[in-house]
C-alpha cells in the first residue's frame, strides 16, 4: 500500500486513515476464549461453512493463520453479513471467504465445505436448525457446535443420529461458563476424501474419550467398606447406578462424554468441578423453596407442578452427588 510519495497530501493522508483501520481492525481481532476455543477445534485443511457468523471473526483468524483454504459465512441477518464483509473487506480476504444470507442451512449445499461452525446460540435453536436440515448436517465431516443453554438437547440429537462427539472444551469466560465440541459426522468422513488426519466415524470410535463406567464400578467394589463409610455412599447402589445404560446416556447428554471421561477418570477439568459445585449448591437451595410450595400449606395438599418441579431438582441434585462420589472414591483408589 502507498503510503506517502508523489500524490497529493489529502491522498497520501487517506492511504495513511485507510491502512491504520486495517491495523486496529487486525487488532481488534484478538479472540474472546469462546472464538478462540471454537478455532482451536478446526481440522486443519477443512473448507469452513459458519453458521450464523456474526462478524465473521472466527473465518478471518483460521484464514490469517493459513489453517483453512476457505470459507462460506452464512447468516440470517442483514445487519450481521454487512459487518462481516465490512471486516473481510478491510482485512484483504474476500476473494477467500464467501458470504451468504441463509436461515440456517437453507442456502448451503451439501458438499460446499468439510467443517460446520455453529455457535452463538441456544440448544434449542441449535437444534431446531438441525432438525430442519439433517440431511445437510450430516453431510460435513465434523461440526464444532457451541451453544450456549440446553445443551443437553444439542448433544441428544447428535448421538441420536450416529455422531461422535470427539472432543469438548470446558472454561469460563467474562463471567459466563461454556462448552465447545467438535463432532464426527457418521456419513460425513469418508476413506478417499483429502483432509488432514480424517478418518470414518466408524473407524473412529476410540477418537471419542468417555467415562468407563464399568472400570469405575470395578474400582469401587474393590474399595475397603472404611472408604465407602468415609465418603458416606453405599457402594453396592453406586455401582448400581453406574451399570445403567440409563445413567450413562443422560449423564452425558448432560455434560459432555469428553468433559466426564476427564473429570472423573483423570482427575481434571477444575473449572466443570466449580461449575458443578455452584450448580449443586444452586440446585439444593431451589429444592429448599420448591419443597415448600409441594408441601402446601395449613394441611393443603401443595401444586402438582411444584411436586413435579421438585422431583427433577432432587433427580439433578442425586446426578451431581454421585458425579463427586466417583470422583472422590476413584481418587482413593488410585485412578486419578
């Protein structure tokens, strides 16, 4: 870019505003953790389709960092494709980055990229947007989803539908908690296609960290009955719960197969602990209230939905309580 030279002052001064508002644009992209996280999860190698891109910063950082060949930004709102053209314009990659007005995947056509972006939404649109489009969303070789509540719905629709969530990301962020994951499609990765290090879902099973909630049973029966009275459990009904098929699926609809292999078997994951801390505390408090209103009042019978209410609190609450009995229990056994 020219700087200064032979043109005219007002000239040479226009190229000089235009070239610093590029710069302090590159500047500003400097990534929430969110962004960065959700980057941080794309195969290198992969064409990106990012559904509801907002300003396009994720597609700008992966193109800048040479980690993807290109883009498609996609989104429902005016407002939005305007800030992110206005951003790929001042940082010299549209000819890389394709935007596109779209109500989730109406506008995409299957085949037109490997990776799917999708965040900055709930679970609940999130997954509307998948159910209107299945077909479209299974077809790319991995999904890095991000919503932001419900997430439990999200990740039902994924198992449902054949997918392997191989790897989840946990932190807070500007005072807000959040989960990444990066999912395998079932018939998305194929042997002959050309992206770095992709394999078939079917042949990537052992790509997907999980708890084993068998060898964590094990563990537990092996422990002394001074362990089990010291932790306050019964240990022939914990390992009850942990053998059920029924446990392991809402467990890790919950929170994250990935996250719940290294909470409870590796001993990490300290920021899902404090969340999981507060939520407890949270939900006990609630189910002091709740309890009340169930009760009713001067011998009155209390509210079905207060009773309703309160028996998926004390469900969520036995969850959370048997999450830290493993954890603790594990640890005494030496599995941590």
């Amino acid at each position: 870019m020219r700087i200064c030279g032979a043109n005219s002052r007002w000239s040479s001064l226009r190229d000089i505003i235009i070239y610093l508002h590029i710069r302090e644009r590159q500047n500003l992209l400097t990534l929430s953790k969110r962004l960065q996280a959700i980057c941080d999860m794309v195969t290198p190698g992969a064409r990106i389709c990012d559904v509801g891109c907002d300003h396009a910063y994720a597609d700008i950082r992966l193109l800048q960092e040479g980690k993807i060949p290109h883009a498609l930004a996609m989104d429902v709102a005016d407002g939005p494709l305007a800030s992110a053209r206005s951003n790929l314009e001042l940082t010299e990659l549209t000819e890389r980055c394709d935007i596109r007005k779209s109500d989730g995947l109406a506008a995409y056509q299957a085949g037109e990229a490997d990776c799917m972006i999708c965040a900055g939404m709930g679970g609940i649109l999130m997954r509307t947007l998948l159910e209107a489009e299945p077909e479209k969303a299974l077809s790319f070789r991995e999904l890095i989803l991000s919503p932001q509540s419900e997430i439990y719905l999200v990740r039902e629709w994924l198992f449902a539908n054949g997918c392997r969530i191989s790897d989840e990301s946990f932190f807070e962020d500007e005072g807000k908690y959040y989960t990444v994951m990066k999912v395998l499609c079932p018939d998305g990765l194929r042997p002959e296609q050309d992206m770095t290090s992709a394999k078939p879902v079917k042949e990537a099973d052992s790509m997907q960290e999980r708890p084993d909630w068998q060898a964590l049973a094990e563990r537990i029966e092996g422990l002394s009955e001074e362990d089990l009275k010291q932790a306050m459990v019964s240990g022939k009904e914990l390992c009850r719960i942990l053998r059920d098929p029924g446990f392991h699926r809402l467990t890790e609809e919950r929170y994250g197969p990935c996250i719940l292999h290294r909470f409870l078997e590796e001993g990490k994951e300290p920021c899902f602990q404090e969340y999981l801390t507060q939520t407890l505390h949270s939900r006990l408090k609630v189910a002091e209230g709740v309890s009340q209103a169930a009760a009713g009042a001067n011998g009155e019978e209390g509210s079905s939905n207060a009773r309703q209410r309160l028996s998926e609190l004390w469900g969520e609450i036995g969850i959370l309580q048997t999450l830290f009995a493993v954890r603790q229990l594990n640890k005494r056994k030496g599995g941590v």
